[in-house]
C-alpha cells in the first residue's frame, strides 16, 4: 500500500506522520473488507464482537459493563447495539427480579448459529485481508504493535 499514491500526493510525507497515515488507511482498509463480510447477516463489526464476547462467556450471562469492558471498539452506545440485537432474536435481555438494577444479556441458539456463519464469513476476511503476509511477517507485526 503506498501512502502517497492513494492520498494523491507528490510530497514526501515524513516519516512519522506517514506511519500513522498509513495505520489509519490500513484498519480502514480492513474495517471495509470486515464490514462487507458481514453486510449479509445485517450485523455490524461492533455488534459481531458483543455476539463474540457472550459466546466467550459460556452459558453465563454479561451484563453491560462486561461487554463495553470487553468490547474492541470502546463505545457508549452498547445498549443500543444490544437492542439491536435482540430485534434480531440473537441476544435476550433478563432483568433480575431481586435486583431490577441488574441486567442479564445472553446470545441465543439462534445468535450462536449465526455467529458460526458470521465466524466463516469473517475467516473469508482474515484470509484476504493478511494473503500477503507470511507467518514470520505477522510475528514481526505483533511484535512491532506490542510496542504501542
């Protein structure tokens, strides 16, 4: 990917500012790919990880400061992602009786086979999105994001 060429630039942009210029077009890049990915399950990338984070919780329910805790995109409106995802019947929402301060949110059968789907999809992403790296080349890049 050359920075100067999809920015339509002459200039020689230094070093420093073209790193992140260039981080920033590449988690674009991979949003787009991601996104497309998972365009026919009606699902957003932030709503595909709330489905993964309460897969990741075994039967037990989450509560909402779990998954904005856990969430890879921080973001305020995780109710609003959880809402969508009961509308879609992949998540429900069980409030305590003894506590009605206390919120349970599990995925559904229906959300988990969705996920399995979605989780194929976003292989299909995976794979393109890292084609032209070796494994040697992502352990040099993990170690290289390490140090952020």
């Amino acid at each position: 990917m050359n920075v100067e060429k999809i920015i339509k630039t002459e200039k020689e942009i230094p070093l420093k500012p073209r790193t992140l210029i260039h981080l920033s077009l590449v988690c674009n890049k991979m949003n787009e790919i991601t996104t497309a990915q998972l365009k026919p399950f009606d699902v957003s990338l932030q709503q595909f990880n709330v489905l993964r984070i309460l897969r990741g919780q075994n039967g037990k329910p989450a509560n909402l400061s779990t998954l904005n805790e856990r969430m890879v995109t921080k973001m305020s409106n995780t109710t609003r992602l959880v809402d969508k995802l009961i509308t879609k019947g992949f998540v429900d929402r069980v409030t305590c009786e003894k506590n009605r301060r206390k919120v349970d949110i599990n995925i559904t059968a229906l959300g988990q086979k969705a996920l399995l789907e979605m989780d194929n999809a976003m292989k299909t992403a995976e794979e393109e999105i890292l084609k032209n790296l070796t494994e040697q080349d992502l352990i040099q890049m993990n170690n290289l994001l390490d140090k952020f």
